[in-house]
C-alpha cells in the first residue's frame, strides 16, 4: 500500500485530516467532491509518482530528480505544474522509493522492499474523441497525459485483430480493421452495424476506458505481456549484435603514434568516446533473457481512471464499475496486483462499490451471492480507500462500522434538490 501526503498544493491547502496527513492508496481508492476540489490534483500525484518510483528502479536519474527543469516537466505532463508554490508540501511512500518536495526542492530515498513493474495507465476525462482519431501519431496539441492514452488506446485497439470485443454495456460490441483503419460497433440484439463515430455519447466513453483496462490488466485473451517479451526477445538480440559491431570498430581504429596529425587524433578520440559511451549504455540489456525480463516487463495495472460514470445511464455506470473491478482482480495472470484509482462525482458507482465489498463479505461468511455479483466483481473492505475533497481538506469517508463507504455528502445533494421542490410545493399552496 502506498500513501500520499498533499498541502498547500492547488485547491487542496488542509490536506487529510488523517493523524498523519497521509492518504492511504489501497488497492481500490475512489475520491468524491464537487468540481474544482482538487481530486484530479490527487490522482495526477499518484500517476506522477507513481512513473517517478518506475522510472527510478530502472534508470540511474537520480540526480536529475533534483532539478528545477526536472521538476517542471514531471508536473507539466499532467498540466499541474502552476499548482507548485513555496508552501506545498508533497510526500510520497511507494513500494521502493518514498519521495518529498518542500520549497520547491525534490527528494527520494530508497527502501529495501520489492518491486514488481507497473503499467501505469492514466484515463482521462476528456476520452471519448479516441474513437474518432485514426493516426494518433500526427495529433499535435494535446495534453501530455491524453496523447499518451490515445496511444495506449490505439495500441489495444490493433490488439484486437478484428476480433469482436463485448462492451460492458448493453450487448454492445466492438470491431476494429487495422488494415482499412475503421471501428465498427454492433448490436446483437438488434442486428445492425455502425461506424463508431455514429455511437452515443455513453459509448464513446465507454470503450476506450474499458478495452484499453482490459487490455493493459491481462483481462482480454491478447495481452500486451506476451508481446513485451516478444519486443524485448528482439531487444536483446539487436543489443548483442551491435555491441559485435563496436568491438569490430574499436579493434579497427590505429593505434595513435607519433607521426599522427593533431586533427586525426582529436577525431580519432572523439569515436573512441561516442563508441564507449554506446557500449556502456547497451551493457544494461546484455544480460540473461529472463533478467531482463524482469526488470523492463509490466506485470501489474495501475488504472487511474476520471469519471468512470461519464455520460452513462445509471444503471451502465454500475456494469462498468464492476466491469473495472473485474479487470483489477485479474492482476494475478500479469504477475502482480492490478490496482484501481477513481475520481467520481456519481452515487451510483459509489453504490456499486459498496454492493462489491458487501457481497465479498457475505462470501467470506460462506453466504452465495452468484445470483447477484460474480467473485471477480468483489473487492473487501480493507482493500478499499475513499475520500472525500472539500473546502481544501481531504476527509476519509469510509464507515468502519457498517463497512461501506458514506454516501451522505452524495446523498445530501439529492436532498438540497429535493429540498427546493418542497420549497416550490409550499409557494404553491402558501394561499390556498
């Protein structure tokens, strides 16, 4: 489990009220709160050091981290970058790395507790235009963290290979032809075909959320693992064959003597210099297949998810949260242990997610509840964190108790509504 401590950092000032000040990130974590809050600030930090923790368990960059460049350009990829100021307050306990930024100065140390290689995977908000794009590689203009799902989307698009792909909706399927570069969707119910930029706004976002999860949490029957391994097979032949090449050139070069010029030395040094500096960088994939394998594979999802709920009927919002945490319970065919970050602002996912933990309870008392939630659309209690953001403070809203989350905040906005039509009823009558 990791945890996140934000202060004085955009809209968020207070932080959590926890005794610590930490947010707890379990392996399902929901964060609630009207717009402008700070939870996608939230769930930004966690993809940002998240990558960060990634980057340093296989990259010597630890001196780079300390930079003020460095830093600007962490916190530009998800646009959050003129959130900073002299008073934020940022710490971060991964899995190996724990991380803290105060007065504008990033650090990281180093634990001694296993890694297991995430694919963090980071669903905006602003998703349903994937479907209509078909040559991501000459969009220009996009944020960062969008233009990096447009090719994660794409890349589990030409996974499919024309197969049909069952949207957690409605009995809604998905087709894609790489070769004539054209989505379809179908209804088998209704028994018609149509181009995916024909589709509801419900389905727009639907898919590129739920097929790009599935792909990236080993869920589809194509998973990104096996061809991983097939690129980093070739990755390692390609290495050792140019380091063959280097050697060659180095054994070629003269030796420098005496009756040498001074411009054949300087540019006899200078490919000495480049060819050691390729040598040495190669060196790091030079090893037994299954090492590298274990150090460069994804083996675990970190699905980062905004409003999963986005423009769905109720009762589609609740089949794609299970359909989610379907997807983070198949972690176990990647290696690792997929994990499930959202922001919502719907009462029904909320719902969802507490009929889950209720069912897994029930489960775990030896009860049946197949008629109702498969086991894979179970989470438990403890696996399970939410918060609420208001005001600049960061509140846990689970109910130990009851073992659910408290929906009241949700629930006491339906009320204010309500409570204006009673209102209403009483200037209706009040003459009567």
């Amino acid at each position: 489990m990791s945890k996140l401590l934000v202060k004085n950092f955009g809209p968020i000032t207070s932080g959590c009220n926890s005794e610590d000040g930490f947010i707890d990130i379990k392996q399902c974590s929901v964060f609630i709160g009207p717009q402008g809050s700070g939870k996608s600030c939230v769930v930004k930090l966690i993809s940002l050091f998240s990558w960060l923790e990634k980057n340093l368990s296989t990259e010597n960059i630890r001196e780079k981290i300390e930079t003020k460049s460095f830093i600007t350009k962490l916190f530009d990829y998800h646009g959050i970058t003129e959130y900073l100021n002299k008073e934020t307050v940022l710490e971060y306990q991964g899995d190996v790395f724990n991380f803290s930024l105060k007065e504008g100065k990033l650090k990281a140390t180093e634990t001694k507790a296993t890694y297991v290689r995430p694919k963090i995977l980071y669903i905006p908000a602003d998703r349903s235009f994937c479907t209509a794009i078909k040559n991501p590689g000459k969009i220009t203009g996009l944020p960062e963290n969008t233009f990096e799902f447009l090719l994660d989307f794409t890349d589990a698009e030409l996974a499919l290979n024309k197969q049909l792909y069952s949207i957690p909706i409605n009995g809604f399927s998905f087709s894609y032809d790489e070769a004539k570069k054209q989505a379809f969707l179908l209804d088998e119910r209704k028994n018609y075909k149509i181009g995916i930029s024909s589709a509801s706004s419900g389905i727009l976002s639907a898919l590129p959320l739920t097929l790009t999860t599935a792909y990236y949490s080993g869920f589809l029957s194509v998973r990104p693992i096996n061809r991983s391994l097939d690129q980093l097979n070739e990755m390692y032949k390609d290495a050792l064959n140019r380091i063959g090449k280097i050697q060659l050139s180095l054994s070629g070069i003269e030796s420098i003597n005496s009756g040498t010029s001074i411009s054949e030395i300087k540019q006899k040094a200078k490919i000495i210099r480049n060819l050691g500096k390729e040598l040495s960088s190669l060196q790091v994939y030079v090893k037994r297949p299954d090492e590298v394998v274990s150090e460069l594979i994804n083996s675990r999802l970190i699905n980062i998810v905004e409003e999963p709920e986005q423009n769905l009927f109720p009762e589609a919002q609740a089949d794609v949260l299970y359909y989610l945490l379907k997807c983070m319970n198949s972690g176990d065919v990647l290696g690792g242990k997929n994990s499930l970050i959202m922001t919502t602002h719907s009462p029904y996912v909320i719902e969802a997610l507490n009929n889950s933990m209720y069912a897994k309870s029930l489960v775990d008392s030896g009860k049946d509840v197949a008629d109702l939630l498969d086991t894979n659309e179970l989470v438990s209690y403890d696996d399970v964190s939410a918060y609420k953001l208001s005001d600049g403070i960061i509140e846990n809203i689970k109910d130990d108790e009851l073992k659910q989350i408290d929906a009241g905040y949700l629930d006491s906005c339906s009320e204010r509504i309500r409570n204006i039509y009673s209102k209403l009823e009483d200037i209706e009558f009040s003459n009567e």
